[in-house]
C-alpha cells in the first residue's frame, strides 16, 4: 500500500480535503461550503465525516496524517486557533485534539500562508530550493517564510506576518494599530480603496480598477504602480534580511503583475545591494489556490520524518 496523508484547506468559505501522494500527485478530493453559523463542532464533524470517506476510498493502512491549514493565529503546542477574523467560532476552539480524538490519528495544525508556502516549496516555484518567503496578495496579505525546508514560526507562532510590515511610516493607518503596513498599500482592499480616491465609484473593486488599467486608463495604471512601489520596498527588506534565493507572490491581484511588477523590480534594486549582485529571484507562485491544500498534505510527512530521525538517534 502507498503511503499518502491527507489535507485540509479550511477557509473562510469552502471546506477541502484532498488525499496527496508522497510524490504530490492528488489520489481524491471533496470540497464543500464550511457551514460556520452552525458552530466549530459542526465544521469538526464535516472534516471528519470527509476523511473517513476519502481514506475508506484509498485505504487505512498508508495514512500517514492529516495537516490541518487554517487561517489565523495559532497556538502550535495546544493545536488551538488563537485567533482568526475568518472563522468565527474558532477562537479558544481545540481543533486538532477534536479530529486527533475521533480519527486517532496524527493532526497537524498550521497557519494557511504557512502552508501554501510549504506547498510551494514541496511540488510548486520553489521546488528547487529548501528557504524562500511566499507573499499572499488578497483581502489583506499574508506570508510563509520557509527554512531549511520547515517553516518559521518564531516563539509564539506569529512569524511571517509580512502584511504588517511597515512601508512608509506616515502611510496609512491599519487596524492592527500601525500606520503605514503593507498590506494598507497592496492588497486588494488597498487598490479598491485607491479606486475609490480616484472616483472609480464607492463600489469599485480591485478587479474592476485592474480592468480599467487594462483599458489604458492611467489613474488605474497609478493604482498599481503605487502598489508595486510598497511591494518593492517590502521585498528590499526582506531580501536584505534573509539573503534568501526565491520569493513567491500569488493571490487575486497576480493577473496585474505586468502592471506593478516593473515598479516593483525598480524599487528592490534601488534598495537592495544583494539583489542587484547575485541570482535573487522573486517571482509569481504556481499552485494558486490548491497551494495550501498542498502545504497541509505536506506537514504530516514531515512530522513523521522528525519521529524517525528521533527514534533513529536514540
């Protein structure tokens, strides 16, 4: 029997589960509405009632675990959401001891940007190198930093908070209390938001100022020329920082890459010596969505490998 594990991908609006491969090759998946209003231990049942169907489907025996990727703060040794604007309910909520208990199997529990990066790293862009940072571009943005092949984390659990990385100190003011964070200046609210200044309309959209910009309207093309001028002064500090050969962005504004990207790439040679003198590379990530879905496929491969190599020792 091949070994395979077994993702989840709980976001804020569909449930997905899918059986992976140790080679990354997906053996079956479910995706369903996350029914949230009925409460955390309805969104427990749907998961498990999922993996039990799909690993009746594939066999028992080669499970290896399940990861778990949610999006928000997570207590890594409890397997508890800290905190989540995402998945009301969850907060204090033991998720992983709830699955571990009815399937009796191992649970990994991670941040959802952590696993897309992993997932990046395992079967997508970054399949050729063991450190990278993956930017996620969406509501608000996110980020995975990989080392060595793992995540991370930092000593709560909360590293890789790349959208809250100050851009310009008198930028405008975030909710976390900052003023000036990335994700104020290039996520996909912050380009709506830029639209609205420009008088787009008090409903316009990220994708509806990208359409325009792909119209040739300049005040558009603006919009994302300000947004690759942030991104290029994050990505500056993180190369100078980390030293790392790749950094990855993906989510819904990647299709507007030719308009912010060449702003971008000008802002990070201006800033940074490093990338201007050897093989840095910074590009789009290649998993889309299926990234985290990957990442979380990917954790109990991992945990299980650090039990061999322990057992191994002693």
């Amino acid at each position: 029997m091949a070994t395979y594990s077994i993702g989840v991908d709980l976001g804020g609006t569909n449930l997905r589960v899918a059986a992976v491969s140790e080679q990354g090759l997906i053996l079956d998946k479910v995706c369903i509405p996350a029914v949230f209003k009925a409460g955390p231990e309805r969104v427990v049942s749907d998961i498990v009632t999922i993996i039990t169907t799909i690993r009746s489907r594939i066999g028992l025996s080669g499970l290896r675990g399940v990861g778990i990727g949610v999006p928000g703060f997570i207590d890594m040794n409890k397997g508890v959401v800290v905190g989540s604007a995402n998945l009301p309910g969850f907060q204090g909520f033991p998720v992983r001891d709830a699955i571990q208990k009815i399937l009796g199997t191992t649970i990994v529990l991670e941040n959802d940007a952590n696993a897309a990066a992993l997932g990046e790293m395992w079967i997508g862009a970054g399949r050729d190198v063991k450190d990278l940072i993956l930017i996620t571009l969406g509501t608000g943005i996110g980020g995975g930093i990989v080392v060595g092949g793992r995540v991370l984390h930092g000593f709560l659990g909360m590293a890789g908070e790349i959208g809250h990385m100050t851009v310009y100190a008198d930028g405008n003011p975030c909710g976390c209390g900052n003023c000036g964070c990335l994700e104020k200046h290039a996520s996909a609210t912050a380009i709506a938001a830029m639209g609205r200044m420009m008088h787009f309309g008090d409903d316009i959209t990220a994708e509806g100022v990208y359409e325009l910009a792909s119209e040739g309207n300049e005040r558009a093309l603006l919009i994302f020329r300000s947004m690759g001028r942030a991104l290029g002064v994050a990505l500056a500090n993180l190369i100078n920082i980390f030293n790392f050969p790749l950094y990855l962005l993906t989510g819904g504004p990647l299709p507007a890459w030719d308009m912010f990207a060449p702003t971008m790439f000008e802002e990070v040679r201006t800033r940074s010596f490093t990338f201007t003198r050897n093989g840095t590379r910074i590009e789009k990530a290649v998993l889309g969505g299926d990234a985290g879905l990957y990442g979380a496929a990917y954790l109990p491969f991992q945990t299980i490998s650090n039990r061999e190599v322990a057992a191994a020792v002693l």
